[in-house]
C-alpha cells in the first residue's frame, strides 16, 4: 500500500516537474522524459499514459495557436510557424512639377500606387500573393478600372529549386527586380523600358550555393493581364537571369559585389485579339519611350506588319553590375532589344534598342546596403535610428543622396523612306530615336515603412524634336528637345 502510495507521489511530481520543466528540460522533450522515467521503473506505462496524453493535448493546443505581430505589415502565424498569412499595402502620392520652357506638361499630383497584398503560406512550402493595383486609370476626373498587379502561388521544396506560377514579376534586371518601394529614385532608369516587366507563366528559381541565384520562366510574353489569343502563331518566351554576388561568396557580409546575366527570346505575334475581334492589319507595335520623370513620350514607332500568319522574333539580353560596402553603393546596367521579322511586302529587318545607366547612391546616416541585399536583389533599408515624432527624441531616420546618368538609344528606328521601309517601325520624321538623362535625388526614410523622396530630372532628346500644344487637345505651337522636372513622393507601406 506504501509503495503504492508512494509511486502516485513519484508519479505526481514528475507530471508537476514535466509541466514547468518545458525548454529547460535535459531530454529533447516532455515525451522523451516520460519515457526514460518508464525504462528507469520510477513510472509505470499505466501512471505515465495519462501524463503522455496531457502533453500531446497541450502540445496539440500550442500548435493550434494564432499569434499576431507587425513585421512589415500585419500578420497571423501559427505557433508551430507551418501556416502564415498577412495583409499588405503600400500608398504612393507623388507630385510632378515641368519647366514650361519646355514640351507643356501638366503640373499634378498624382497617386502613383496604391496596392492591397494577401500573402502567407500554407504547409511551410507554399506561399501566395494576391495585389491588386487601386490607382491605374484614375486620372482627373476619370476614374478608372482597378486591375489585377500580382497573382501567383509558389512550391518550395527546396531553396536549390522552387517553382512558380501565376503572374508575376520575370526574372529580368537588378533595377526592375528591386521592389519600388526600396529603389533609390522615385523612378526607374530608361532602361526600365525594355525589360519584361509582370507577365503570365511559370518559373523554376532558387539559390543552389551560396551567393548564387537564378531564375527561369516562361511566360505569355505580352505583358500583365493579357493572354495569347492568336491560333496561328503559337509559343511562350523563355526568360532568364542568374546572379552572384561574390562578397557573399568570399564571407563578406559588409559588401556586395554583384553581377548578373539576363536573356529573353520569343516569336510574337502580330495577330492578337483586341476588344472588337482580331486586329485586321496584322501588326505589332515596338516599345515606346517616356522620360524618367512620367512627361512626354520622346519615341513612338509606327507598327511592325506582317503577313498573315507570321510572327515577330524578339531578343532581350543585359548585363548587371553593382558594388556595394558599408553606405556607399555604384550600380550600372545595360539592356538590348531586338526585332527581327519580315514586313507586309517580305522585306525583312532586324533592329535594336539599347539603353543602360550608371548611378552612385550614398547613405548619408551610415546605413549598409549590403544589409538589404538577398538573391540577387535590393531590400528595404531599415535606419540605424527611426525618426517617429518631432518631439518623441528619437534619431534622425536614415538620409541617401543619389545621381544617375542613363541613356536610350532606338537609332535603328529614324525615319527611312521607301516602300521597303514600310511597316517596320520607323518613328516619324524629325522626332527623337533616343534620349539620355540626369538624375539627382534624395530620400529620407523615416522608418522602415515610411518614404519621403525628391529628385530632379534633366532629359535631353536626341536626333529629333518634340511638338507640343498649350492645352489638352489644341494645336502645336511649338517643339523642344528636352524636359527638366522636379518630382516628389510621399511613400508608406505596411
């Protein structure tokens, strides 16, 4: 009776010991210790099984646990961090000011973006993100239709090799990679022109060593929210880009020495289904050009024809570079466009545009950019010492100075006469087929989710002019060959 008594004594204190014991305890778990309690006869299996079930119902509980927190937005995650999913937005009002010595531009506030983002993941693996873009087509007092911006879902069984699906962002630049949120302008370069942008497809990516990255998708290769709709011409574009960063690579984590590689080849077809049916005159119209600070459009070719059937061969490819230590970053890239087809009459062509800048960036408060960098991408910058309020005593956020020289080059494109030169392109007679631009900016970042930037943009258009009017609609009266603005933004996200 004794030793009865005395093992339900035992029994009780080790269920007390067990319950308090948690992280402390010397076996790898609660489970473990009741266990080595029975082969050791302080327990038997009956006196330990209710203990056993006590602790798989309150390890159960803990793992059924919804835990809130605020990291760069608002989240819920489970304790056993398997499941998570978060809500995200970002809101972007910016202000545009032009010389009017210049192309007459109008002077505006603008709501640059407002997105809305649920993402998380399921399982550990496999994430989402679904954003939807609020602020395109709002323009004066027309209002215009919301639109989807991101959509994909994600299977990440292995960092070496993770897939995607959806529509999304292609593997393509360093500049147009890095979020707008975190890059150093307001906006980006004139190389963003030619890269592949969001587009509808699938990707394979990962890291398979250290300092390594690379990603390989096919896509629609028509842009966001547009599928291809044309029976005869038929195919996705293959688009790639592998990194490394061998700062990373040497076990260097105040650097970032990085160098990329991107390509991108597919057959477009100039025979795409529009709003009212099929387009009757089997034409393709190449990327046009905008300055860096949202004014006049400085290039804009005629279409590319084709005969029935046939399709449009274009070629992407760039080179990356950029180095980084403590808070001074210099980063350049070069890009190039190729079409290559046959017009209407069978005349064929193959012509380029090219485009590249170089930009020097300087943390002012001492912040390094090498602290924001990961796979092959720029991140957010988060200050030694937030600025919250005036009069709260905090530090002073974090201040970059920025200058960027960069340059469009469509050459290729001036004005040819002849019946030959038809339906391949060619931008008007006496306008620009190139441009090259300066900017200086700077940003103070109050905290890691609160923005505001200045730049100034001095944009010079080459080999043509600029005809502009002095009202919305009325009749030219006059040209220009170049565009200065200043622009502000005002940048909060969550």
């Amino acid at each position: 009776m004794k030793e009865i008594k005395l093992r339900g004594i035992l029994a009780a204190v080790s269920g007390a010991l067990l319950i308090s014991a948690g992280s402390t305890a010397m076996a790898d778990s609660t489970g473990d210790l009741l266990q080595a309690l029975v082969a050791k006869g302080v327990l038997t299996e009956e006196e330990a099984a209710p203990l056993m079930k006590g602790h798989e119902a309150e390890n159960q509980s803990k793992k059924n646990e919804i835990k809130a927190s605020f990291k760069d937005g608002i989240g819920f995650e489970s304790a056993d961090h398997q499941h998570a999913i978060s809500v995200n937005g970002r809101v972007q009002a910016d202000y545009r000011n032009f010389g009017k010595s210049d192309a007459q531009n109008t002077d505006t506030i603008d709501l640059r973006r407002a997105y809305l983002t649920v993402k998380g993941k399921i399982y550990n693996d496999y994430d989402f993100n679904v954003t939807g873009d609020f602020a395109q087509g709002q323009s004066g007092a027309t209002t215009g239709t919301s639109q989807l911006d991101v959509a994909y879902f994600g299977i990440n069984w292995w960092d070496q090799a993770k897939f995607r699906f959806g529509q999304f962002d292609m593997p393509f630049g360093l500049e147009h990679l890095t979020s707008d949120l975190f890059i150093d302008f307001q906006e980006r370069s004139l190389t963003d022109l030619l890269v592949p942008g969001k587009e509808r497809g699938a990707m394979i990516h990962g890291a398979p060593f250290k300092g390594f990255y690379y990603g390989l998708a096919a896509s629609t290769g028509r842009g966001k929210n547009v599928n291809n709709q044309d029976k005869q011409v038929e195919g996705v574009d293959v688009i790639g880009r592998v990194t490394a960063n061998f700062a990373e690579m040497m076990g260097n984590p105040d650097a970032v020495y990085h160098v990329g590689l991107d390509f991108s080849r597919g057959d477009i077809s100039p025979n795409q289904k529009t709003g009212t049916g099929v387009a009757a005159n089997n034409s393709f119209t190449p990327v046009g050009g905008s300055t860096e600070a949202r004014g006049i459009s400085f290039f804009s070719p005629t279409a590319f024809t084709a005969l029935a059937g046939d399709n449009i061969t274009r070629t992407r490819y760039g080179l990356e570079a950029a180095v980084a230590y403590g808070p001074v970053k210099f980063q350049s890239e070069y890009f190039d466009h190729n079409y290559n087809g046959k017009n209407a009459v069978g005349t064929s062509y193959d012509k380029d545009i090219s485009a590249w800048y170089a930009a020097v960036n300087w943390m002012v408060t001492g912040e390094s950019f090498a602290s924001s960098y990961k796979d092959g991408v720029w991140g957010r910058i988060k200050p030694n010492n937030d600025f919250v309020h005036p009069s709260a005593g905090y530090g002073p956020g974090a201040v970059e100075l920025s200058l960027r020289y960069s340059e469009f080059d469509a050459k290729d494109f001036a004005f040819k006469t002849g019946a030959a030169n038809a339906g391949t392109g060619n931008a008007a007679t006496g306008t620009p087929s190139g441009a090259h631009a300066w900017t200086a900016g700077v940003q103070w970042i109050l905290n890691p989710n609160t923005r505001l930037m200045a730049n100034y943009v001095d944009t010079k258009f080459e080999d043509g002019l600029v005809s502009f009017s002095k009202n919305q609609g009325g009749a030219t009266v006059g040209t220009t060959d170049k565009e200065k603005a200043v622009t502000v933004r005002a940048q909060f996200d969550f």
